[in-house]
C-alpha cells in the first residue's frame, strides 16, 4: 500500500490539539484502513498513530475529572 497522503495527514497531525470527536474519527478511519496485507511498516506506523490517539483519550478523561 503506497501511503504517501496517509503519512502526510497522520504525520502532521497535532494529536495534542484534537477534541473527542477529532480523536474518536481518526481512530475509525485507521480501524478501517490498518489491514493484513497493509506492510509492517506501514501496520506500525499507523498502530502507533492508534496509541498516541488512545493517549490523547486518556488525558482528554483526565481533563473531564478536574
């Protein structure tokens, strides 16, 4: 899988800054596209790209707790 402009939206993105919403999409959209046959490479970069999102979760619960 060529992931030319998939890198591009997920290298840039400023996860950091995302609400709920913005996080919870990002993370279907990657459910959808993060397959088998998708290189390993590719499957790391983008598992990876899952769990900085699952942070960002995290601390945007942290922040609805104070």
């Amino acid at each position: 899988m060529k992931s030319g402009l998939l890198d591009f939206i997920f290298g840039s993105l400023e996860v950091h800054k995302l609400n709920r919403k913005e996080v919870t999409d990002y993370l279907k959209y990657l459910n959808e596209i993060i397959t088998k046959d998708m290189a390993p490479d590719d499957q790391i970069k983008f598992l990876a790209c899952k769990v900085k999102l699952n942070n960002r979760l995290i601390q945007l619960d942290k922040e609805k707790q104070v």
